[in-house]
C-alpha cells in the first residue's frame, strides 16, 4: 500500500519510492549519493557507473577515447563521464531505454520518425532527459575555476536543483509506471541532417540554463527542451516551415539557440505538478498551461552571445561574401545573423554563407 511520508514523497509498502519530494530529491539525489533512479544509498543495494552518454553511443561512434567540451571550458574523457547507478536501475535502463532506442537509431531519421510516430515521443524524450540530468548530476565533481586559487566552487553549485525536480520526476516513469501528461513534456523536434563542414557523426550539445538539449545520429537530430510544455515549438514553427531540406551541423546549432532563446523569453509559463492516489495507488504528471504562449520582449544580445559561444569553434571556416572574419563574428553577436535563412527568408543550402535576418 502506497504510504505518504513527512517530507512529502511517496513510496509502497516495499520501500519503493514512487514520488520524490522536491526537499527529498536535492537531498538524496542532488547534493547526496543516492542512485538517480531509485533512491538507494550505495551500502544498501550493488552500485556500479551508468555513462552518461550510454555506452552504445561510444562504441558505434567510437567516442570511448574522445573528450567532451565541460561548460567551464575543461575537456573530459567519455569514457570517464558516469554517474553512479544501482546495479539493478541500470540494468532496467538498459533493457526498456537504451536497447529500443539503440535498435531504432541504426535505421536512421527514417527509423526515428517511424518509431516517433507509431509509439509517440515519450520514448527518446525520457531518454533524451536521463542525459540531460546524468549530465548535471556529474558537474558535483569538477571545479569551476581551473586554478583552485581562485576557489573550490563546483559547476553545479551554478544549477538550481529544484529546477530539475519535475524532469526527474518524467524520467522515472519508466520505474514508477506512472501516466506524463503530454501537456507536461516540453518541446520535442525531429529534423533530418546533412553533413556539411565536418567529417564527425555526433554531436551533442546543452544548455542549462534553457533546460534545452540537441543530440545528432548521423543524418538525423533531436532537440528537447524540457519545462516549457511545448512553448518554444510553438513560437519556433513559423521558422520551421520555412526549412526545406536536411539542415547543416552548424544549422543544428542555430536551431538550438533558437529553442533555447525563445524558452529563456516565455513569459506566461506552464505549471506543472504530480496528481498522486493513495487509495487507487495510480501517479500522473501533469500541467496547467496557459491557452497561448506568450513571450517577454526578445532581448536578442542573448541570442547572439547563446549562437557565439555555441559555434565559436567553426568560426574560422566561416565564409561570408564582403565580410571579414571580425565583422562575421561581430554581426552573430547581435543576435539577428542567421545560418539558417537568407535575407529574403528563404532556407540557406550551403551553410557557410549566411546572412543577417
């Protein structure tokens, strides 16, 4: 029988914790060692490291050995980059998560979009999120500032944790079996890929502060954006429309700092919450979102500064008619220079000339 406890949480008769309270999940899984999925301690249950990028994904695009980029600019090894796991929640993972969404992936964007709409968008959501939060989980180790003289500050002490309490709560729901109200997902894009100014297959890419994420497979991409219960797709569709074809690497990113631009400006947010019976022991997530989304006026020094900072290490390959390289990199900075539209709006084919919009 399902049991509410002091701080709020709940949890059967077994122990099972169903729902974290917010005060228990920065305790216990933020700030504490407790597994990210299930909640036990390390000397209760076999512990063993979950990648955050799943191991399938190293080894079919070779990354075991390659280094990520960390956002205090330190670059880290992908096969070192775990959070620590129970045995058994990773091996639950393994089976419902990563085994279905790695079958998938080997089709392509053909498969991706068949498997998307035959199942619905939960599936690589959840998926999408658990790296999402694996990744943030992982800034508890690694210092700020390179030089420790100049303080012990950790990146994640730049995280509000509460802000991650409702995604932590949508990525159990393959363990707690509860119900994710569509409304309670933020914004999900599929989108074909071409490549274009590198030989590299994937690609990933977060901002935190947005709660918005891009991964790439080859010729395909998903983004996610995941408190905004769908506003930034909302306001994002009319550009949408507007691209013709498979998008660039360089694209991609642009198409991120755009989810990311319009989330950080939303305005009227969505609210969400977990609808929980003790009596029938059934869980819902749920949101309460306002008819049309609404955005504060667009600050577009913030756009320029997402799309500078997320393309800079291309900047040098980039080609602009009449342009220098400085003037280029001064115009991204405005926040109105685009890689993915001309001047007259249309959709840009060869990326490395782009225009201001």
């Amino acid at each position: 029988m399902w049991r509410k406890e002091i701080d709020g949480s709940i949890v059967d008769e077994n122990g099972k914790v169903i729902y974290f309270s917010t005060e228990r999940f920065v305790n216990d899984i933020c700030l504490g060692n407790c597994c990210f999925i299930c909640g036990a301690k390390p000397d209760e249950k076999p512990f063993n490291d979950e990648h955050v990028l799943p191991e399938w994904v190293l080894r079919k695009y070779n990354l075991f050995a390659r280094r990520i980029t960390l956002s205090n600019g330190v670059q880290y090894r992908y096969d070192r980059f775990t959070v620590p796991c129970c045995a058994d929640c990773n091996s639950l993972m393994g089976r419902v998560i990563e085994d279905p969404i790695s079958e998938v992936v080997k089709g392509g964007a053909a498969a991706i979009s068949d498997f998307n709409e035959k199942h619905g968008l939960l599936k690589f959501y959840v998926w999408m999120g658990l790296i999402f939060l694996k990744a943030h989980l992982k800034d508890r180790e690694f210092r700020w500032h390179l030089d420790a003289r100049e303080g012990q500050e950790k990146i994640a002490d730049l995280h509000t944790w509460e802000e991650l309490h409702h995604l932590h709560c949508v990525v159990r729901c393959f363990y707690t079996q509860c119900t994710v109200e569509q409304k309670a997902a933020g914004s999900f894009l599929g989108i074909s890929v071409r490549q274009d100014c590198s030989p590299e297959e994937f690609d990933f890419a977060e901002l935190s502060s947005a709660q918005t994420m891009v991964v790439r497979f080859g010729d395909a991409a998903m983004f996610a954006v995941f408190n905004d219960s769908g506003a930034a797709m909302t306001k994002f569709w009319e550009k949408l429309e507007r691209i013709t074809g498979a998008v660039s690497e360089i694209q991609l990113r642009e198409i991120l700092i755009e989810l990311a631009f319009l989330n950080l400006h939303v305005k009227n947010r969505a609210s969400f919450h977990s609808e929980i019976n003790l009596d029938t022991e059934s869980y819902r997530i749920l949101a309460k979102r306002p008819l049309a989304a609404e955005f504060n006026e667009f600050d577009y020094a913030v756009r320029g500064s997402l799309l500078h900072h997320s393309i800079e290490h291309v900047l040098s390959k980039i080609r602009v008619p009449n342009r220098t390289q400085d003037e280029i990199s001064d115009a991204i900075k405005t926040g109105r220079f685009s890689f993915l539209f001309d001047n007259d709006g249309r959709f840009i084919e060869k990326t490395v000339v782009a225009a201001e919009g």
